[in-house]
C-alpha cells in the first residue's frame, strides 16, 4: 500500500506531463499485444509451410504446394499462392511475389512507426516536465525558502525526465523486437519465392 501511495506520490510531482507520458506507455503495451497477436497469427506454422513448400517445389509438386498454402493460412502462403497462380509464367510470378509482398508488408508494419514516434516524444516530454517543475521549484527562493526544499524540488522534477526515458524504452524495445520479426518473414520469404521461381524454371 505504501508502495502505491509513493508512486502516486511521484506521478504527481513530476507535473502535467506525466499525464501524457502515462497514456503513451498505454499506447505502447496496447500496440505491443495487438501486434504480438497479428505476428503470431501471420507466422503460425511458418517453418513447417517453407520446409514443405520447398520439398513440393523441388519435386515439381504443385498440386501438394497448393495444399500447403491453403492449409497455412499465412502471410507467407498467400505470398506463394500468389505466385504459384501464374503457373510457369516467371515474369508474372514474380510481379506477382513482389505485389502480395508489397501488401503483407504493410500489415506487418502497421503501428510501428507510431512506436518510432513515441520513442522521440517520451524523453521530450519527460525533459519539458522536468524544466517547468525546476521553473516552479526555484521560485520558491523568492519567498524565502531554504536551500534543501530547492533541492528536494529539483529531485522530483526529474522523475517526469526519468519516467520519459523508461516510457521511450519501451517503445524501442518493442519496436526493435517486431522490426526484427519483420525482417525474419521477409528473409524466410524470400528464400521460399526463389526456391518456387527457380523449381519452375527448371521444370
């Protein structure tokens, strides 16, 4: 309880900006969930769908990678059902690879840059709270205050500074994971569309 009461304590000392560094974080933990799920979701399976999709590929099985593609619902079978539509058309399968790439990317990366945002912001922000509060705490010289009341001010301004740069944290630390997730699908990808491009041409 008395931990509570002290972080409420701190909330309020370091001033309105807390406020808007309280509904950032907010925003960060919701993106980083709803994205944890939509990259779940669109790699389920992955490894398993690009190991068979490249066995089917190398056997001239394509009646099997059809199957495979339905049976991942994934980002990365819809890029190589795509392709496989074209049959052996090479130049049409990969306009058609790079347009559904196109696509799945930007579901992939959507609400990341609101996290590059938020990482800029949070350590402004936390820096304006911080030199408002040192404005408000050096005032008090003026109606005769002591020296360890301006300097306990000053402590507590820079609580608005510190939660700044743990809420910026945050925001990279998620956005550095999921743009790491992103560039794994694009690589995976990559390779299983030049395995199927290069099983096609040799067919």
């Amino acid at each position: 309880m008395e931990g509570l009461q002290y972080a409420f304590h701190l909330f309020h000392s370091g001033g309105l900006v807390m406020y808007p560094l309280f509904a950032l974080s907010i925003f960060t933990l919701a993106i980083a969930i709803e994205r944890f799920g939509y990259y779940r979701v669109n790699r389920k399976g992955s490894k398993q769908f690009c190991t068979g999709i490249s066995q089917a590929a190398r056997s001239q099985q394509w009646d099997a990678a059809g199957q495979l593609c339905r049976k991942f619902p994934t980002a990365i079978s819809r890029i190589v059902a795509s392709g496989l539509r074209h049959g052996g058309d090479m130049k049409g399968m990969k306009i058609a690879f790079h347009e559904q790439m196109s696509v799945e990317a930007v579901g992939f990366k959507r609400y990341l840059d609101y996290l590059s945002a938020i990482v800029t912001i949070s350590p402004l922000l936390g820096l304006l709270g911080t030199v408002t509060g040192m404005i408000s705490t050096f005032s008090v010289l003026d109606n005769g205050a002591g020296a360890s009341a301006v300097t306990g001010g000053v402590g507590e301004a820079l609580v608005a500074t510190a939660t700044g740069l743990c809420v910026a944290i945050l925001a990279f630390c998620v956005y550095t994971y999921f743009s790491h997730q992103l560039d794994t699908i694009v690589t995976d990808t990559e390779k299983v569309c030049m395995t199927v491009m290069q099983a096609r041409k040799n067919a």
